[in-house]
C-alpha cells in the first residue's frame, strides 16, 4: 500500500511558531500527504525543562498549549498526525504520544519510559515514567510504534515494535546534533523492519536544538532530510517493503 509521510522540523522558540505553523499549513495545502510526524511535545518551548524544580505555572501553560493546538490538527492536509504531548492524569506528569486522525481524531498511545535527568533536561524530574512496554497500535490504515527522543537509542524497543506488527515508528525528538541520532534511527528500522520518522526541533536563537529530522527505510536508508531551509519535506512510500523486510536477516530470527 503507498503512503505519503511528511516529516518536518519545528522551531523551538514560541516567537517562531506561529509562523512556522502558518508554513506548514500552506505546504500540506499545496501538496496533502497521509501522515505528519511532529517533533517532540511541539508546542511549548524546551526551556522549562531546563530547571530542575518543577515550575507548575508553566507546566499548565505547557498543557494549555498543547490542549489548543489539538484542536488546530485539523488545519492540516493529511489524514493523520503523530507526536507526543505532556498530560497529566491521575496526579501524575507524563510525555505521552498520540495519533490523531479524521477518522477517530485524537487518541493517547504509551508514555515516555527511558527520563534523562541532566541539565539539558531534567525529565525524570517532571515526568513520572511510563511503561516499559512498546506496543504499536493502529492508527488509520498503518500500525504505528513510539520511540520518544532517547528511547531510539534503545534497539530493543524498535525490535519489540517489530515483532509486535508496527509498520512505522514514529520517533519526536527534541536533540542536539549528534551523529548518534541518525544512526540510532538507522538501526530502529533495521531492528524494527519497519519505516522511521524521526523529527526534531530546531534552535535559531541557540545551537541547542539541531533539526534535522528525517524518514528511514526499513532497509536503514535515509530517504528524507530536513533542514532549516526545507523544514518539509514528503515521501511516498510503499508499506509492502515493510513485509519483505520481515522475512529477512536480522527480523527472521527466532529468539527462544
């Protein structure tokens, strides 16, 4: 089955985004695509997360943030979007991704498990963890696997995804440029077999944030890349390359 994925690159300065948002809208009229993968918790500055105390004024703010852009999704030419956002449920604080469609609009999916906790974020400090689990779910037409920001450089997760039926794994960053990056999404889809869309933030103020997200065959081929001048970018895939690759080394080892 063919299927268009847009990866894009955010700013993540609250001062940029608006406009940012404004281009992404007129690039998904111009050219629709089936699925829009967001970087990590877009739509509030990583700045918070910089200091250890949790500030709960912001931490609302961040909430609200995100609560009002839930409802914009629809904004966008495509049939379905992926990210991650923070909630809070039952007392507790978590990074959290979800699918949103037309269909059956916003849905949760697994929270954040592996919480760096040093100065570039102190996220075992906010967050409460998730599960350790890595379940793909369907959304739409494809099945779909979460690996946020940090935990792609854990290939065990990506193989679980895999085996589990995922298709695509969608990978929100909010990350530095290091080449650690694009190999770990590299080696996701080839544990996985399945397509990669990693997408970060972009820092124009600082150098903190690297952009640079990109889209991965299941074959560890970078397909797509962008880049502060082409935030956007779309690819047709075809989901069958998916089923190929699983009867394959490594995916067609049986583990006892």
């Amino acid at each position: 089955m063919a299927m268009k994925i847009t990866v894009c690159e955010l700013p993540d300065e609250t001062a940029r985004r608006a406009r940012a948002w404004a281009d992404l809208v007129r690039y998904l009229r111009a050219a629709p695509t089936d699925v829009v993968v967001l970087p990590e918790m877009p739509f509030c500055e990583w700045e918070m997360f910089r200091t250890r105390s949790v500030d709960l004024a912001a931490w609302r703010a961040a909430l609200a943030a995100h609560d009002a852009m839930m409802a914009r999704l629809a904004e966008l030419e495509t049939r379905m979007v992926l990210s991650s956002r923070p909630v809070e449920a039952q007392g507790k604080r978590f990074n959290q991704g979800f699918s949103w469609t037309r269909e059956d609009g916003y849905r949760g999916s697994r929270a954040k498990y592996y919480l760096p906790d040093e100065p570039d974020g102190w996220e075992a400090s906010w967050f409460d963890r998730g599960d350790r689990e890595f379940p793909p779910q369907n959304a739409g037409s494809v099945r779909v696997g979460f690996q946020l920001c940090t935990e792609l450089l854990f290939s065990q997760a990506a193989w679980e995804i895999g085996q589990r039926g995922g298709q695509l794994i969608a990978a929100p960053r909010a990350t530095g440029g290091h080449r650690r990056w694009s190999m770990a999404a590299c080696l996701a889809a080839i544990m996985g077999g399945c397509f990669v869309a990693s997408t970060n933030r972009r820092s124009y103020d600082d150098d903190a944030f690297a952009g640079r997200s990109w889209l991965v065959s299941p074959e560890g081929e970078i397909l797509l890349e962008t880049s502060a001048d082409s935030p956007f970018l779309t690819a047709e895939v075809d989901l069958s390359a998916v089923d190929r690759a699983r009867q394959t080394y490594p995916r067609n080892l049986v583990i006892p």
